[in-house]
C-alpha cells in the first residue's frame, strides 16, 4: 500500500507537533515548512520524540515560488495549514503582515493545487476569534460572525476563501474553527502557559509576580492533543465541511489561576477591582497575580464557548481531557520540567 504523504505548516507550533506525532503514528510520511529562522523552534517535535523523523523545508510562507515547487515535487495526500501570525496585540500595529501570512498565503497555496489540478486535500486552521462578541450564548458553524481585531478578520477571509473554492472548483478544503486548545507546548506568550509557567517559578523558585489582563475573559479551552484528533477526522471524513472544534464549556482567566493554584495546593484570595485587582498567597501575603492596563486588548473580546455537537455526531470525535485535566496536564509536566 501506498505510504501517505502530508504537508504541515507551522510544524514547530503546539498543534503542528501533536498533529505530526499523530501522523507519524498513522504511518504517514510527514513533511514540515518552517521558517528560515526557526531551526532552533524545534523544540517541540524533540520533546515529543519525533524531530528526527520528519524532513523539514525552509521557507516563508509568502514565498509563492518556493511554495509551488515545494508541493509540486512532493505531491503530498494532505496539506494542513497551521502556521499563522496569530498574536491579536501584534495584528492591530502589523495588519499588513498578518493578512500576508493569514491570507495570502494561504490563497496562494489553494491556487497551486487548482491551478495544476492536484487531487490534495487542504486544511485550514480558521479560530474561535472570528466570532468575536456575540449576543448568542454557544457558538456553532452558523453563528454569524463579529471579529474584533486584524487577526481574526484575516482568518475569516481565508475562512471564507476555503468555502468558496471549494464549491467553486469541488475540492476537499475544509476548515476546522477551533476554540482556545493549550497544552505544555504552548508558548509562554499565551495566557494559559504565563500562568502556568509563572506560578510553578513562584512556587518552586523565585518567580515574580505576574502581570496580566482582563481576568473575566471568558474562553472554551481544550486540550490541544484532543483538538489534531478533530483535525485529522475532517481531513478523513466521506465528504468535506467545516466544524467547530471545542468543548462546550467556559471559563474565566480567574477561574484558570484558581485551577492552577488549587492544584499545586497554593491558597489564594483575590482582591481589589478593575486594574487594582491582584491575586494574594495567603500563607505569606506574597502578590501572585497583578492587573496591568497595557495586556488589555484594543477591541476586548470577553466570552467564547464553541457548540462541538456537530463534529461529536458526523465524526464521533471524543475528548480525553476535560478542563481541570487539561490544567493538571499542563501543571505537572512544567512542574517536571522545572525539576
């Protein structure tokens, strides 16, 4: 039989890792574009025991030559698009390059396989941040969508780019919206890692406090090695679509950092308001967690929660963690780590 090729982007990112490890597992011949200077980002594929089975190609995105002749001499089964400039803060002072990475290349790789009449199928990594603030209480494939910042407006465009090639040419493009997904691979610029990361320093060393945003921000977060399961049953499933990929439950960034300390067994108490709000060791008085104004976002979004009934019923996919194994997860290997 013959072996399966795939082509991810972004393979040096949280989900490229867990997805790679997935496919190797399948017996797939795995193929990663990174960028040029990335080499040393490869920290992940080697924490996972894969970095040296999977052949590595060095290019930006926005490199349509190079692209084209990448897949054309490859000719893989699959394409999974997950690299992106995903930072929300970054986008608002860089929209131009984010709808270079979001957009354009993304059309430029669906106009390859068109253009040449390849029979690759291609997924893209749409997100939860596309629906911004809705006045619905669960977000499913037919929410309307509201995106608050340059990010996820570049996301929907090349959301949207997907559904129209793919009734336009009939091919199998498909695009998985997934809500926030964390895991120990997640990098430290994301909130759930800077909690984490930040406490277990305070509790096993001399961390300082850390600062952050809006603790009522709302998010539906699941366990990033659920979330490529879901990512490789659309890309197998008997005909093409779109699904939300999430848990159906939220929660706040304070109940987070109360999972977190509960876990390691660090007693806490919140207090003061608004910017003033700092989160308290009550064993020793020491500030944990302190509010500064500029992690705030420009166009705040403050509650997502995803309706994953779809993709459960059509693809049967079914979830392993659940939030406070998520934390626990994501708790005890930087508690590892750290040791």
């Amino acid at each position: 039989m013959k072996q399966k090729k795939a082509i991810i982007t972004g393979i040096n990112g949280q989900d490229g890792a867990y997805l790679a490890k997935l496919l190797l597992e399948k017996k797939y011949k795995v193929y990663g574009v990174i960028r040029r200077s990335s080499n040393y980002k490869l920290h992940r594929l080697d924490y996972l025991g894969i970095k040296n089975k999977v052949n590595y190609y060095h290019s930006e995105l926005n490199e349509f030559k190079n692209i084209e002749q990448f897949i054309l001499k490859t000719k893989p089964d699959v394409i999974y698009n997950l690299a992106a400039q995903s930072f929300v803060q970054y986008s608002f002072g860089n929209p131009s390059y984010s709808f270079d990475i979001n957009f354009d290349s993304v059309l430029n790789m669906l106009e390859v396989i068109v253009r040449n009449n390849l029979n690759i199928k291609f997924y893209q990594a749409s997100t939860s941040e596309m629906f911004g603030n809705t006045n619905v209480d669960t977000q499913n494939e037919n929410t309307m969508f509201n995106p608050a910042s340059p990010y996820a407006i570049s996301k929907l465009s090349s959301h949207y780019l997907i559904k129209n090639y793919r009734s336009s040419f009939k091919k199998f493009f498909c695009s998985g919206i997934l809500f926030n997904h964390e895991s120990y691979l997640r990098g430290i610029e994301f909130v759930t890692k800077k909690i984490v990361h930040g406490i277990v320093n305070q509790y096993y060393g001399n961390g300082s406090c850390i600062k952050l945003g809006n603790l009522d921000s709302f998010r539906d977060w699941g366990h990033a090695e659920d979330y490529v399961k879901a990512m490789y049953l659309i890309m197998n499933a008997k005909k093409p679509d779109d699904y939300v990929v999430a848990t159906g439950k939220t929660y706040s960034i304070r109940d987070f950092i109360k999972a977190v300390c509960n876990f390691i067994g660090i007693p806490i108490v919140f207090k003061g308001n608004g910017i003033n709000e700092v989160c308290i060791d009550k064993r020793n008085g020491k500030k944990i967690i302190s509010v500064d104004k500029k992690y705030f976002r420009i166009n705040e979004l403050y509650r997502l929660k995803g309706d994953p009934r779809k993709i459960k019923k059509n693809l049967k996919w079914k979830q392993k963690y659940n939030f406070n194994s998520l934390v626990e997860d994501m708790v005890q290997r930087e508690i590892d780590s750290h040791k």
